[in-house]
C-alpha cells in the first residue's frame, strides 16, 4: 500500500498492510550522526501528516501586519526581539529573548506577551470580524506535492487556545472567571468566524478533503483548566467548529500534551477525530489500553512512545523496542492508530550529545516498528 492509502485504512479503523508510522528530522539535526538515515527514512517510507497551506487567520483572526527588530543585542549571550502585530484595533507587541547557545536558533523565551491587560483583551473582542481568506491555489499545490506519500494537513484557529498562548497565562485563566462575559462574547463571536470561514470552502475544488490541525487543548485541560471550566469554555464552541468542519467532509486532528486521558471521551464527543501524542505517565495520564478500550473505534489514536526518556542514561535500543512492540500490540489491532512518539521530531535536545543520542533511539524504534508493525 502507499502511505497516503495506509493512512486513510487505518484512521477508518480497518487494518491495513503495516501500522503506520510518523518519523521526521529536527532540521537542527542535520549532520549529525545517523541523521541521514532518519532523513530517508522519513522521505521515503515513513506514514507522515505535511503541513500545507490554507487558511490566512491573522491576527486571532484579524488581519495583522507584522514587523519585528532587535531591541537588544549582547553578542555571545543573548539579543532580545520587539514583535509587533498592527491591527484595525491598534498594535499587539511582544518581547522575546533568544540566546546565542540555543541548539535551535529559532527558539526563544517569552519576556512579554502580545496580550497583557483586559484592555488588549477587549480590543481583540470589539473587532470586527469576516470571513478569512483561503488560498485555494496553495492548498492544491500542496496536496500535489505530498501526492501519495502521506496526508496534507492545514491549520485551523483554535481562539481559546490562541489567547492563552497569546496572553500572560497568570491573567488569561482569570479573565475567564473575572471577566466571564467579555470571554464568552470573544469565544461566540470569533468562533461563529472560524466556523463561517470553514463553511465558505465548502463549494471549491478542493483537491482533497481538508484534515484541520490544532494544538491547544493542551492549553485547555489540567493542571490548567478542570472539567467544569472546559465544558463551559471549550466543548460547546469546539463542537460547533467540528461540526462546520464535519460538513464539508473534513476532519481535525488534535494536539494535546499532557493530561488528555481523563478528557477522551469529551475529545470524541465534540467531533475531534483523532488526538496524538498519548503522552502516558509520568509526563500525561494516558494509558494506552484504556484509551483503546474507551474511544479507540471513535478517534485515531497516536503516539504514547515517550521520547522525553531517550535523553535518559539508562534508556537505549532494548528499552525502546520495548515501548515500541508495547504501543502496537495495544494500539494495531482493528486500527485506529499510528505508531508515533511523543516528541514527533528525530533529534532534539540543548546539546548535540542529547540531539546524537535522541537519533539513535529513533533507529531502534524505526527498528522495532520493522520487527512488530506487520499486520
């Protein structure tokens, strides 16, 4: 089978040849010993979603210029970034620092958010909004492009999910206590947006059926909101954003960190097809088995081989055959899964020693999955 045709069998719960499997190489990496083999192995036999081009949301939605400058600069150490997003409501700024000792230059941390006080908050809710724009010509390109080696995915605004990361996280959470009424008018009126912007590409040739990917929830569950919080904040306008996708024949894949286990069932019932990474204790709460079991025939499932354990001194290729055989025989059978880690990406790590270690437990679990991935 190709690997688009893999894909497709298992998230429509049927077995296919193989479990599919998602492996891709930090760009970091690159150069690094046994880099070159995850690069071909991602290029030519790994089961991968690719990101492709769709919708423009701006700015939460708005259309926004944006412009950055360094405002700092201490050479060797660190330099800091002004970030502006300009607005029809005025401009949104953040600082960020970026030090020089970064595997990844592109890193940075937070030293000001976008999104500071209620009043930035209630710029963003007072704005006026329309449906964004979807670049039909990019979307089809990017399909053709993947052709039959994997399954394009597309971005969809997540507003909640947005603010929060948008947002000081010591004020967003109580703004939704403190300041109910301007979050609700904020959570209806910016998804009735995303759900009429969805609906709007109903009609165009759309060279594939959209699958839309977010990575909020992880913002959205515990340690940081409770059940009660999100079935009031989040399951009845994600359900109506899933629906509007659902009804032109898409779907949405979640990204969710953490302690999604307890929330699985609440995931299926708002329309989410399929959530990764699984992360199992102690880094999340999911135990495979029991996800299989509750909403295993409902979402495709990925992930649950923690990679945040290949930095370890006392995890090498033994152990992640272990996870790896583990993971599918729960996970395989009838479907429904891809085997996948919780990290996603082939040599991570603060030093090139962890990023040379990372890769070559991704060659044992390349390995194992060989071993224990038929059907």
């Amino acid at each position: 089978m190709d690997s688009k045709s893999r894909m497709l069998k298992a998230w429509n719960f049927e077995e296919p040849d193989r479990v599919p499997i998602e492996v891709a190489l930090y760009f970091v990496a690159e150069g690094l010993p046994g880099a070159d083999e995850i690069k071909d192995f991602e290029e030519n036999e790994a089961d991968n979603f690719k990101g492709v081009d769709g919708f423009d949301w701006g700015f939460l939605g708005l259309d926004s210029d944006y412009t950055e400058e360094v405002i700092e600069d201490v050479p060797g150490e660190f330099k800091r970034m002004l970030r502006t997003q300009s607005t029809s409501v005025g401009d949104f700024t953040a600082i960020t620092k970026h030090n020089y000792d970064d595997v990844d230059k592109g890193d940075f941390h937070w030293d000001k958010r976008y999104i500071e006080t209620v009043d930035d908050f209630r710029r963003i809710v007072e704005a006026e909004r329309a449906v964004r724009p979807f670049d039909l010509e990019k979307y089809n390109q990017g399909c053709a492009e993947i052709g039959d080696r994997g399954l394009p995915i597309t971005g969809v605004l997540h507003p909640l999910g947005t603010l929060v990361r948008s947002s000081n996280m010591e004020e967003v959470y109580m703004w939704m206590l403190a300041e109910e009424e301007l979050t609700m008018k904020f959570l209806e009126q910016c998804n009735n947006q995303v759900a009429d912007s969805i609906l709007s590409i109903a009609d165009k040739p759309l060279a594939e059926a959209p699958i839309f990917g977010t990575g909020a929830l992880e913002m959205l569950t515990p340690p940081w909101m409770g059940k009660n919080q999100f079935d009031k904040f989040v399951f009845p306008f994600d359900k109506f954003v899933n629906d509007a996708i659902h009804k032109i024949g898409g779907r949405h894949r979640a990204h969710c960190h953490g302690n999604s286990g307890e929330f699985l069932e609440r995931f299926a019932d708002m329309g989410i097809d399929g959530v990764e990474p699984l992360e199992p204790p102690p880094y999340g709460d999911n135990i495979l088995a029991d996800a299989k079991k509750r909403v295993g025939d409902r979402m495709l499932l990925s992930g649950n081989v923690p990679s945040q354990t290949f930095h370890h001194a006392n995890v090498g290729p033994k152990e992640v055959r272990e996870y790896v055989r583990d993971a599918i025989k729960v996970g395989a059978p009838g479907g429904g899964f891809f085997l996948k880690t919780t990290g996603s990406l082939a040599g991570t790590g603060k030093t090139k020693e962890q990023a040379t270690k990372d890769i070559q437990c991704y060659l044992a679990f390349i390995e194992a999955w060989r071993e224990f991935g038929s059907y």
